[in-house]
C-alpha cells in the first residue's frame, strides 16, 4: 500500500471511530465494540504508516549498515581444581 493510500485510510477510519464515539456515549454498546476493535486496526495501521513513511523519508533506498569490527574478548585461563576423593557412604540403620 502506497503512503498516500495509507493516509487516506487512516482519515477515513477516524472518522468512523469519531462517530462511533460519540453513539458510545449515548450508550449504544454496539457502537463501543466497535470503537474498541476500530483501534485495533488503527494501530495496526499505525504502523504501517511508520514503516512507510521510513522507506518513502529514505527515498525507497534501505541504507547498509556498516559492520563494526568486533573486540577481542580476553579469555582467561581456569586453574584446575583437584576433585575431592569419593568416600563409600556409610549404611545406617533405623
């Protein structure tokens, strides 16, 4: 979907939610359901928006990051610690 389409849609679902709005403060329930699932949409629509908005600000082009070069991380010897020897558990009775 092109930016342009994008904002017409979100235009025309404000209005439909402002409309709903106010029959929702009428009291009419039906008129609230669907506030809450036009906002919904509307976020999702959002962000469709930002993702293109963000590629038509770029002019279509995605920019490569470039890499940086990784530090070289100092690795330390561990010492070896002797295990202790097993002692034969002791049988106990009860």
């Amino acid at each position: 979907m092109a930016l342009k389409d994008t904002v017409k849609k979100m235009h025309t679902m404000l209005e439909e939610m402002v409309g709903d709005l106010k029959k929702a403060e009428r009291g009419i329930k039906a008129a609230s359901q669907r506030v809450r699932t036009g906002t919904i949409k509307f976020a999702k629509l959002a962000k469709l928006y930002r993702k293109e908005s963000m590629i038509a600000e770029r002019g279509g082009k995605k920019t490569v990051k470039k890499k940086t070069p990784q530090k070289k991380n100092k690795t330390v010897a561990k010492k070896a610690v002797p295990k202790k020897a097993k002692t034969p558990r002791r049988k106990t009775m009860h």
